[in-house]
C-alpha cells in the first residue's frame, strides 16, 4: 500500500511510528511544512519526507489527514485536483465532518473518518471507523490496516465525537489515574520508580483480564473484595470522595467541549 500522512504532529507522528513498525505498506510519504518534527524517520526504508503536500498525494493511495481542524479545510482544497476517485481518504480532524470533506473533494470519493488515540505508535490503539457512502467499500481495508495498529470499531459518524473522549482524551485520564497511584504508592513509601512499576503494571494487568475474560469490571471487582476487607474499605473511601462521579463529570465535560469547537 503506498500511503501518505499529511500532517505529522503528535498524532500523524504516532500514526507514521505504527505503520514503519508494523510495515504496513509499501511506501509512505510525511507531508508536513515542518519537516524537522520527522526527520527521525528519513533513514527508514521507503519513507519520503517532504513538504510538498501535492507530491504525497500524487504518489500514494491512501492519504491520511491528521491536522488540526483548523488546517483541515485549506489544506484539502489545496491538493483536491490531485484525489482522484481511487484514493482513499482518511481524516482523523476532530469535529471535521464528512458532509464537510464532501464539499470540497466530492461525494464521489471514499472518505473515512479515523479516530485513534496516540497508543497507536506502539500497535495499540483503540480507532473508531465511519465512512460515507462511497467509503463503506473501502471501510473492511481501512479497518486492516487500523487492526495491525490495536483495534478497530466501525460506528456511525454521530457517535465519533463521543469515541473521540473515551478513546483519544481517555488516554490522558487513564494517565492521570496511573499518576495518582504512583502517588499513593509513593506515600506508602516505595520508591518513585517502583511506585511507577506497580501501577503501570497493575494498570495493564487489569485491562488483560477485562479484555481476555470478557467478564464485568465489577465481577473482577468482586473477586478481590472480601468481608470488612482493605480493599473494600478503599473502594468505599474513593466512592465518597466523588471517584466515579468525577470521572463521568470529566467525560461529559470533555464531550461538551468538542461540541463547542465542532460548532466553531
């Protein structure tokens, strides 16, 4: 697959240290105005820096825009004469709707709406996936080349903004739970280092059993909770300082703010 990204910023680079390390084409551009955030990459095999964004274009099949909305509209009418009805276009601009790609490059082009998070520059990301009409005939290969990178979902585009704050802005809470129990670990005095070690593994450890039991956090929270126990006693302790309530309160903040900017 000759691929482009356009726009190598956190997201695009994350997305260009996925698909080198999983390589997962046959060539790959790095379209961006500064070409020094990539230049890590211009010694691996078939990757092409550049900052001419119609080159990247014209030399690849799929073409991943990852800029911020804001540059998103500019920079497809600038390189719009060069997609033709082949490319498959890929867009992971929070907010950009499709109607609104659409409108510059055509309802006839296969346009799909990527949402990773920053996991996916070590093959573990979780993408959401919706595409526009034409697009559905590409969404099973847009889903191939997102699954070497973690794990996709094909949802409808209505729902993207909500994926965007579980899936993107979740890392960050995820990250900032991990903190506070290297915190506490710490206070019960382990090492800064150690502290680290035990959540991050716990952490990960915990997202296993999840994901390899399939089972309910709570029946996972069940078998480690016994009678007047200390891990109950925690966990009601977390409950009436507001733990749950804090986090849904975050989520649905953070979603009512990608409205904002979606509006903007």
């Amino acid at each position: 697959m000759k691929i482009a990204i356009i726009g190598t910023g956190n997201l695009g680079s994350a997305i260009a240290k996925g698909l080198i390390k999983n390589k997962s084409f046959t060539s790959l551009y790095l379209s961006d105005k500064n070409t020094s955030a990539v230049k890590a990459f211009e010694e691996e095999p078939y990757v092409t820096i550049t900052s001419d964004n119609v080159e990247a274009v014209e030399a690849s099949d799929i073409v991943i825009f990852a800029l911020q909305p804001r540059h998103v509209e500019g920079v497809l009418k600038s390189v719009a004469p060069s997609i033709n009805a082949n490319h498959i276009i890929l867009s992971v601009a929070a907010g950009f709707e499709i109607s609104r790609i659409e409108n510059i490059i055509g309802n006839d082009k296969n346009i799909i709406r990527v949402m990773p998070n920053t996991a996916i520059s070590i093959g573990k990301s979780m993408t959401c996936l919706s595409a526009n009409d034409k697009g559905q005939e590409k969404i099973e290969l847009a889903k191939d080349i997102f699954n070497q990178l973690g794990v996709t979902m094909v949802i409808p585009e209505e729902q993207l903004q909500a994926a965007t704050v579980i899936c993107a802005s979740g890392i960050a809470f995820w990250m900032r739970l991990v903190r506070a129990t290297t915190q506490g670990a710490i206070q019960l005095g382990f090492e800064a280092h150690e502290a680290h070690e035990l959540a991050v593994q716990t952490c990960f450890g915990s997202a296993s059993l999840l994901i390899e039991s399939g089972r309910h956090p709570e029946q996972e929270i069940d078998r480690v909770t016994t009678p007047s126990g200390c891990t109950i006693e925690g966990l009601n302790a977390m409950e009436h300082q507001g733990l749950s309530s804090a986090l849904i309160q975050g989520i649905v903040s953070s979603f009512e703010k990608i409205n904002q900017i979606k509006k903007n």
